[in-house]
C-alpha cells in the first residue's frame, strides 16, 4: 500500500534532504541553471521557501524521500512553483499528483491569488499534471533561455 507523508521544511535536517532532492533534480535536467542563480537559491532555501512567503514540501513514500517542490514570492499575489521533483523510482505511483495538490493547498494558505511555472518542453509528463490540475499556459512571465521553455498559471481564487 502506498502511504504518502508530507513535511512542511522547517528544520536544517528538512532543507539538507529539500537540497540534496533539488541537485538531483538539477542534474536530471542536463542543463546549466546559472540563469536563474541555482546555487544561490540552494544556499538560501531556508530563507525563500519559509513563511510568511514560502514552503518548501517534502513527500516521503513508505517513509523514503521521495521528492519536494517549493512555492515561492513571484509578487505580492502571486506564488511560483518551483523545483518540483519526484525520483524516477517513485514516478507513476501518484506521488506528483499528490505533491502538487499540497503545494496548491500551500499557494492558497499563503494567500496567494496564483500560482506560476515553467517547465522544460520535454517534460511531457509533468505539463499533463499541471493541465489536469487546472493550470493553463502563459506567456512569459520571466526571462529563460532554454528554447521551448513552456509558462503556466493557475487560478488559485476559483
């Protein structure tokens, strides 16, 4: 049976495990986040994914650390979903769809009216769970220099 436990990061011990989930996640990708000032964000996570702005969610599977995603301060309205990853060998066992449910809850909790995301073009996968979940795309709202990056929003007011 499949047993979901979810952990709002607010111990060292949270952000080291939210840490080393994200570098997995950047290595995945195969590409250089520089542009978006990947290990500065890495070394403040506790800072950008803390109340009263932010979280940081962590998912275990059957008590193994299955993946994390961040909500994070876009503006004063609107948060942005950042970091989402589930491990590949958790994949497909609803673990995804489960942790972006909580980060919606999140999002709302946080007083947010929406949620943005970007995504690379060839994560297929994960654009099908956002448009399931009632996201829709975009234009741009930030710069980003990988061809093919697709924006999201979702209404978090409705």
């Amino acid at each position: 049976m499949v047993s979901f436990q979810f952990y709002i990061a607010n111990t060292a011990v949270h952000f080291e495990e939210a840490s080393q989930l994200i570098r997995e996640y950047a290595n995945s990708l195969g590409i250089d986040l520089s542009f978006q000032n990947f290990s500065a964000e890495i070394q403040d996570l506790p800072t950008i994914y803390s109340p009263p702005t932010g979280a940081m969610i962590l998912v275990f599977n059957n008590g193994v650390a299955a993946g994390c995603a961040g909500v994070r301060q876009w503006s004063k309205d609107i948060g942005e979903l950042k970091r989402m990853y589930v491990r590949p060998n958790h994949r497909k066992a609803g673990v995804g769809f489960a942790l972006l449910d909580r980060c919606i809850s999140e999002a709302r909790r946080l007083h947010y009216n929406r949620l943005r995301l970007d995504t690379l073009a060839g994560m297929t996968s994960a654009q099908s769970l956002y448009l399931k979940k009632g996201f829709y795309e975009i234009p741009p709202y930030r710069p980003n220099p990988i061809p093919g990056t697709l924006f999201f929003e979702l209404n978090l007011s409705g």
